[in-house]
C-alpha cells in the first residue's frame, strides 16, 4: 500500500512528508519535485509570504544515490518564516477558518489549531505527489492541471481535453499564463479583477481540472467501498483546504441530462490491441475515465470548487473568545486568490492516489516488479 501522512506548521521550523510503500528503484528527480513547489508558490494574487519563502525539497531517508529504497522516505520542506513561538494567540475567530470549531475541539488556542489547518501544510501534500508522478511517468502516465474558472469568471471547458492531445502541450499553454488558465490571451482581464477585489479588501475562489493520460484499464475496484478509486479520489482532494465540491468527469451536470447524453458508447479497433486501452476506445469521456471505481483506459478528468480564501482584509463579524463581546474578525496575512496554487496541489494529490491504486494493481516492491506485472496483466488480457 502506497501512503503518506504530512507533519508540520504553518510557522513551524518545517514542513514533512512521510510516504511509505514507495517501490525501489526510481531514480528521483529532485528538481522536478522542487519546480512544481515552486510552481505552487506562483500565481497572480498570491500574499507576501511567498516573498519570504523558496520551496525545495531535502530528502531524510529512504533514498541511496539518488535512488529509492523500498523504505520510507521522509521528504521536508523548510519554512523560512519560522516565528512560530513568537506569535500571540488570535482571539478574534475568522469565519470560515478552522480557529473557532478546532479551538473549542481541543479546549485550547486559536493558534494551535490555525498552524496546522494553514494551507501552508500543502506544500508536503505536493512534495509526495510530485514523487508519485515520477513513478507514474515510468509507465507513460501523464498528469496535467490548471485554472477552469477564477471568480466567476469561466476559463475553459469542454474543449480543454486530452483527448487527442497531449499532457505536455497543455502544461505549456497553462505555464504561459499568469493564472494557470488554459486562456493566457484573458490574464490581463483576469489579473486586473483578482487586484481590484484584492483592493476591496476580499477574495476569489474558483474551479480547478486535472486530466490524466495513459491510465490503463482496471484501477481501483469495484469490489469495496473504501477502495474505490473515484472515493480514494474525492476524499484526496476534498481533504484539501477550502475545497468545497469534486466532481469526476461530467459531474453534477449528468444529473440533469438523459442517459443517452450521459453514458460513453464502447467502440473497439483490433489493431490497438497494443496500447493500455487494449484496442476499446469512446467517442465522448462524460465518466471522466472512471466506471464503477475503476478506470477504464480514458483519461482520468476530476474538477474541484475553492471556496475563496476565509482571511478578509476586510474583515466579517466575529466574537471575542475573551470578553465575547462582537468585533471584527482577526487577520493573518494571507493571498487574494490562490486559485492557481489550488490547481498545483489538486493535480498532485491526483497523482499521488493514483500512483497508489497503480501499486495496488502491480505491486509496489520494486519498479522492476511493476513493470514485469504491468506487462504480464496487458498479455493476459489481450488473450480475453
């Protein structure tokens, strides 16, 4: 089983991921786990801390020569910005944050529960999942994300597709614009809203997609509720800060359509015996790669809703945990929109639990192994 579990604060001395059941025999690339780091801190109307930090990865155990183990591996990221004792509490709750339900949760300080809940903690989230790609690209799986809708306003749709095209060309499209989008001819229209509401004292949220490519057919399963791979999926992504909705492939909207506009036909070329989809193909991707918690050889498409961020430099009402008179919510310092910093983590907490259902499938002791697996399930099934 391929897992991970993140440790630290959001001003503590550093940030850690602890991925376990991490195959053997990958050859890590450092500065691929540094750049989407990097790219996590980007995007128009990100905050002063990303001023302050400079995201790289420094691995504590589990690699030899640059090469995994098969143990695990510990992954940190330091925090620059370590004041983390020399804080005061926050007595004033921000709605929407963690520091009211999780003060009173653990009978104690806002500040203990803020350090924790701070998105900040996603930087491990990302560090472990741009590992995880590293092992999916061995087996020609690709993962792309980016900014659908920022604010309202709509940056991509149904065009936005991998079907046809490549992973690689969409990450170039997407690392031209200052948002992330899918659109770079619409950043100045865009980045001019996110600073007059920035002016304005609030905040922008937004939809995020990530596509996969290469999957193939049979990961996840039907078999268990808890193993299904679109709930190991929804619960992923769900779990990170300010996501407010998941939808895989075309979502909520295929309650609204017949089925005859829901459902993707089944077509079949023999001559594709070869490739991952093992010869089956669809004309329309409306499950969004994902049949009964299994993939089924197209790409893999999830989008996710982000709330806009709950710090206001305007503040909402709130109360005084002292006095509990009613004042103005506290602030932190905090972004305007991080919108497509929000479509960097998704995309890499995809990766990571498909990464883990692709160990589940192949077995995860070596590289070796998976690729002897991955080739022996392939010629077992084009003999169907």
């Amino acid at each position: 089983m391929l897992r991970y579990w993140t440790a630290g604060e959001s001003h503590g001395p550093a940030l850690v991921a602890l991925v376990d059941g991490f195959p053997a025999g990958l050859a890590v690339d450092a500065d691929a786990i540094n750049a989407e780091l990097q790219r996590r801190q980007g995007g128009h109307g990100r905050g002063g801390r990303q001023r302050i930090e400079t995201d790289t990865v420094t691995f504590l155990s589990g690699l030899w020569r640059g090469v995994t183990l098969g143990s695990p591996l510990a992954l940190e990221v330091i925090n620059r910005d370590a004041k983390l004792e020399r804080l005061d509490d926050v007595e004033r709750p921000r709605p929407g944050h963690a520091d009211l339900a999780g003060s009173i949760k653990h009978l104690g300080s806002v500040r203990a529960v803020l350090e924790r809940a701070s998105a900040r903690e996603t930087a491990a989230r990302v560090a472990a999942g741009a590992l995880a790609r590293q092992l999916l690209a061995v087996f020609g799986i690709e993962v792309a994300g980016w900014v659908r809708e920022l604010g309202g306003l709509v940056l991509g749709g149904p065009e936005d597709s991998l079907l046809g095209r490549s992973a690689a060309d969409l990450r170039e499209i997407r690392d031209s614009s200052a948002v992330y989008s899918l659109k770079p001819d619409r950043d100045p229209e865009v980045t001019s809203f996110i600073d007059k509401v920035g002016k304005e004292g609030d905040t922008l949220g937004g939809i995020v997609e990530v596509q996969i490519t290469g999957l193939p057919i049979g990961l996840g399963t039907h078999a268990q509720w808890d193993r299904k791979l679109d709930g190991r999926i929804a619960q992923a992504v769900m779990a990170v800060q300010a996501i407010k909705g998941v939808e895989i492939g075309m979502g909520f909207e295929t309650a609204r359509r017949r089925g005859s506009e829901v459902h993707d036909a089944i077509a079949y070329v023999a001559g594709d015996r070869d490739t991952p989809t093992l010869g089956f193909s669809r004309p329309t991707n409306n499950a969004g790669g994902l049949e009964a918690g299994m993939t089924n050889g197209q790409p893999l498409v999830v989008k996710a809703a982000m709330k806009p961020i709950s710090t206001l430099r305007k503040p909402l009402g709130s109360v005084n945990l002292r006095t509990k008179e009613s004042e103005e919510a506290a602030y932190e310092r905090s972004d305007v929109c991080a919108v497509s910093a929000c479509s960097v983590i998704i995309e890499n907490v995809v990766a990571f639990e498909v990464a883990a259902a692709l160990v589940d499938k192949f077995g995860g002791d070596s590289i070796e192994e998976m690729q002897a697996r991955w080739r022996l399930y392939h010629d077992l099934a084009r003999q169907k």
